[in-house]
C-alpha cells in the first residue's frame, strides 16, 4: 500500500515545518491509542520492512552507488544484509526480550514481587549520516519498532539518492500510524528538533551532536549519540603480518575509508612497520587490482566537499602509496593513500581522516601506544593485532574506547550480539540487537505487594524502640 505522509521539505518552503508539526502530532495520536504496543503488531512492521528491502533491493543498491559508487556486494554486506540480520535476530529474540525479569524485593517488604519491564518510550526521532546512510538510518528504525515506538525518519541529504530511495521504501511498505520520513538538511532537522520528542537517535559528528543535544535539553529529552573519532590500530612485532595487513586494509578501505569506526592510523614499532608496509601494499593490490580506480569495488567519496577535505590532509612527500597525484575531483576518487613517517602534530592527525589514507606512526611499543590512545579523546574503536594475552588484557583495561576489537578490523560491528556504540567523545548510548531494544525503551520496575497482611507496619511511626532496631 502506498500512505500518504509528509512532503520532503524544499528548504525555505514553511510547508516543510507544516509537514513535521502534522506528522508529530499523528504519531503522538497513535502512540496515545497504543497502536505499537503490541508485539504482534511490532514484528509485522518488521516484516514490513524486510518485504520492502527485499523488494527494493535493486533501487536501493542503485541509490548506494550513484551516492557513494558503493558496490553492489558491499551494499549487500554493509547495508541491505546488515539490516536483514538486524530484523531476524530482533524478531526471533523480541518476545524472550519483552518478557518482564522477575525480581526478588527482599526481606523487608515479603511478601512481595517485583519485576522489570520494557516500556516503549514514545515518539522518537531518528537522525542519520551519509556515510552508510541505509544501514545507519534503517538499524535504529529496526530497534525503534521492536520496542514499541513511533518514529521519525531524517535520512541525510549528502546521500540524496539513498534518502529518496529510503523514503519511498518507509512510505511504501510500512504504516504512517509508525513511521513518518523527513527529508532535508540544516533546515528540517531544525525545525525537527524544536519538537518534544521521547528519545533523539543521532549518528553522525560532533559538532552536530551538541547541537542535537542542546535542543534536547529544551525537553529533557534523552538522546543516543552515536558519534566518530580516530580509531587507533597497534600492531605488535612477531604477529602474521599478512593477514593483519589484509585486515586492516578492508577495514580501512571498505567504503572508501569512509566508516566511523575504520582504522585512523596505524601504530607500531619501527621495525614492524618496516616490514608490515610491503604487506599492505600487497593487500590494497590483492582487493582493488594495480589501479583502484578501475576497481568496481572501489568506492568513491561522497561529495567535492569531503574530497578536498580529505586531500588538504595529505603530505605528498609522506605518501608511499596513492596520494593527491592519484586523485580526480570530478570523480571525486581518490586511490588507497599510505603515509609513512607521520608526525602526532601534522594536519593528519588533527581531525578524524574519514577517508581512504592511512598514517603510519612509529611508537617504541605497547606502552607508548597505550599512553598515545590515552591522551587523545577516547575513540569509538581501539584494534590491537598481538598475540600476547597480556597486552590484549592491557588494551582492555588501560585505553578507554567504544568498543576493543582484537585481532580484527571493523567486522565485529557486523554481529547483532554486540552492543555497538561510542564513550566521552565518540558518543554515548548503544543499539544492535538486544542492547537496540533497551535504548529504545525504559526500563521499569513493577511492584507489588498485597495490603493484607499489613507487613508494612512495622515502618509506620510511632518509631518505638523495637523498631529503631531495624
Ligand atoms: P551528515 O553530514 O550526514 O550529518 C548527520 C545528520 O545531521 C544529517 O542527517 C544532517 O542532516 C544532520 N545535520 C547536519 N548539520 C546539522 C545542523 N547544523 N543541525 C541539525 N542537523 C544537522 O554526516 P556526518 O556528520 O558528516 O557523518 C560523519 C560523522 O559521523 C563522522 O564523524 C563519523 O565518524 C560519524 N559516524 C558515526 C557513526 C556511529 O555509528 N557512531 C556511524 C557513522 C558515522
């Protein structure tokens, strides 16, 4: 069925904020009747969902890389089936989750129970980055559902084509009464804010992050923000270097570097550096041939913008592989860059590179990696490649970061099983899977206790001295 719902927004046009008042309060209307409080009713809007990419597919991989020239298994891997995952784990846990936890109240108030519950929170609005703009958008829609709520959608206009593609796919397969989609930049998202809302879903940077999280404070309302940051990877002497080379050049180019949590830079001794090069150097040609630009698994960036962004980072005379020599801004590509090197105060290593370079930086060992993850703002992911159970032990509970992956880049945001979010300056708040479900609901306390017998008198006053005793 195709629903009627709001109008992407034409910049100056108040119709836009007619649209987003008008959506705000037909959803407050079906949250109020307890449309989404049933389970049933959740895991049909799930299915829904699943019916729509499924159908969708074509436009959908279509839309990624006329965006971001994504290739259609990556698209397949990191978005379409990134999702599927996210809907099948959730619908075949969701009732085991929902199922209120017993709990004992203890001595003093026996005879009584009590239990926790999972309370839908409301009206929730989901604002999402370009970068995988279809999974970024969609996951916390997946969550959103499964916890009872209504929702929001702001899709990124810097993936325009995914954002028409996204919206004609909510408003097409699922039901307004759940989902409503604004599309638009600056604008809408502003006058989006200036709603109440019961919970704001944020990904993308910083910057903007605050900016979500001041208009949140208008309302107490609660926000999850999934932010970035430089991901540091430190390599080990004595580990296999080809493999952990292979690793991390997927991790970093996939997308064309342009993933929150890719490898940022590269630590390790100078003796393992020397010798990891020639391995990565291997690994970029194994997966995206003598010239990536002729790759078709070889992305490209996003917008002019971000590609003069990107390029302004890169020293010429530090680059060992790729650089500005082999860039084109009208196709805005630019090939797989390594630095050698690289300074800790060079522009490198000023802002999160988001994008396909990658500085090697020489560190005398573990220690001063450590102390270097430390000093700087705690990262949305750390990666260690060692074989030593000791250092692994000192990564996790030395560094501070989102998550720890071990002996792995980026793939362990792939499994729903894992919460997955950022700490301090990467973000605050988790989803996927079940921790997905508890950002999307309040965890309330359910007690109860039957009048008769009236045990409860033992606290009234008079506080005599028997019970001063207790
Ligand atoms: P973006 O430019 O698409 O912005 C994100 C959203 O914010 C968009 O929907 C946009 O419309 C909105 N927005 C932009 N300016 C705004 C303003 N002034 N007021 C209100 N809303 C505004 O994406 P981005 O921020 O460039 O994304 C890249 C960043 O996101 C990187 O730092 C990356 O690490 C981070 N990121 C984090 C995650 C994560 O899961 N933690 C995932 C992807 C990206």
């Amino acid at each position: 069925p195709v629903h009627p719902a709001s109008e992407p927004g034409d910049g100056a046009d108040p119709a836009a904020h007619t649209g987003i008042t008008a959506d705000v309060a037909a959803l407050r209307v079906s949250f109020d009747a307890g449309t989404t409080r049933d389970i049933s009713a959740r895991l049909a809007q799930l299915d829904a969902l699943r019916r729509g990419l499924r159908r969708e597919n074509r436009r959908l991989t279509q839309a990624l890389a006329q965006d971001l020239g994504k290739n259609r298994t990556e698209a397949a891997i990191t978005e379409i089936g990134a999702v599927m995952q996210e809907i099948s784990h959730v619908t075949k846990h969701l009732r085991s989750w929902l199922r209120p936890e017993k709990l004992s109240l203890g001595a003093l108030l026996a005879p009584a129970s009590g239990e926790v519950r999972r309370e839908p929170l409301g009206l929730t609005l989901i604002i999402a980055p370009w970068n995988y703009p279809l999974n970024l958008t969609l996951s916390p829609l997946v969550a959103a559902l499964a916890g009872g709520n209504t929702a929001i959608i702001k899709p990124s206009e810097v993936a325009p084509a995914t954002s028409a593609a996204l919206a004609h796919l909510l408003r097409t397969y699922l039901d307004p009464a759940w989902v409503r989609v604004t599309e638009g930049a600056v604008e809408e998202t502003t006058a989006l804010l200036q709603q109440r809302f019961d919970l704001i879903f944020y990904t993308g940077n910083g910057t903007v992050g605050r900016v979500v999280a001041r208009a949140a404070a208008e309302h107490l309302t609660p926000t999850v923000l999934e932010l970035g940051g430089k991901s540091p990877v430190f390599v080990d002497e004595g580990v296999d270097l080809a493999v952990t080379a292979r690793r991390i050049v997927w991790g970093k180019f996939t997308n064309t570097g342009q993933t929150c949590v890719a490898p940022d830079y590269l630590m390790a001794t100078p003796r393992t550096l020397e010798k990891l090069l020639p391995h990565l150097r291997r690994a970029v040609r194994e997966m995206y041939g003598r010239d990536p630009r002729r790759s078709r698994d070889y992305g490209r960036l996003v917008s002019e913008k971000h590609f003069d962004r990107v390029l302004s980072l890169i020293d010429d005379e530090r680059a060992v592989l790729g650089g500005t020599g082999q860039a084109d801004r009208a196709d805005r590509y630019l090939a797989p860059t390594l630095m050698t090197g690289v300074d800790w105060d060079d522009p490198v290593m000023g802002e999160e590179i988001f994008g396909p370079v990658l500085p090697l930086l020489a560190v005398d060992g573990p220690d001063e990696a450590i102390a270097r993850i430390r000093e700087r703002d705690k990262p949305l992911t750390a990666y260690v490649f060692t074989d030593r159970a000791a250092i692994q032990e000192r990564f996790a509970t030395e560094t501070s970061s989102g998550s720890l992956a071990v002996g792995m880049a980026l793939a362990h945001i792939g499994t729903p099983t894992l919460p997955f979010g950022g700490v301090g300056e990467s973000g605050s708040g988790a989803y996927h899977g079940r921790a997905g479900l508890e950002a999307f609901t309040h965890a309330k306390p359910v007690a109860r206790k039957a009048l008769t017998p009236d045990t409860l008198r033992i606290v009234y006053p008079p506080y005599t001295r028997a019970k001063r005793a207790l």
